[in-house]
C-alpha cells in the first residue's frame, strides 16, 4: 500500500481537527439528520459526500454511494441511501459550514 505524502497527512489531520468525527455525530442528531445511528453512519456519510467533490469532478449520487460505500466497508441500498436527501440534511450541512 502507498504510504500517504506528508501534505495529505496534514490535510488530513486538519480535516478532522475541524471536524472530529463526535461533533458530526452530535451534530447530526441535533440536527435529525440522524434519528437511529443503525444503518447510516453519519461521519461516513460526510466523509463521502464532502470528499466526492473537487475541481473538475463531475459525480452522481450513484458515484457517492458506492464512495460511502467502500469507506464504511458496508453497502447500502438505493433507497436507503437517496432518502438521505431531505431538508435536514440540509440543516445537518448548514451547520457544518457555520
């Protein structure tokens, strides 16, 4: 496995000092982004849906969820994963970027 260059390690780690992976969860609750934490884990979904975009990336919502998929090592279904698409969280990311 390549061993990650030492910018990528301090964005990395900038990354998550901005965004530690409790404040996403507390946040996601607070928020009713998450009601039950069973099937979606919310700092995955962030991950994947912050991390899916970039200077001339073009993706679809199918690109995402198989990126969500492969970090949480757990495959979701369509449904399961499109119905995340609701106004909280839109308020989940709101939040995140305030």
């Amino acid at each position: 496995m390549k061993k990650p260059s030492p910018k990528t390690t301090v964005i990395e780690g900038e990354l998550t000092r901005i965004f530690p992976s409790e404040w996403i969860r507390e946040t996601a609750r607070e928020t009713k982004f998450i009601k039950r934490s069973r099937e979606v884990d919310p700092v995955m979904f962030f991950w994947a849906l912050i991390l899916s975009f970039g200077v001339g990336v073009s993706r679809s919502l199918a690109s995402i969820r198989r990126c969500y998929g492969s970090m949480a090592a757990k495959e979701l279904v369509p449904s399961a994963f499109y119905d995340r698409f609701t106004p909280e969280l839109v308020e989940f990311l709101k939040r995140c970027i305030a």
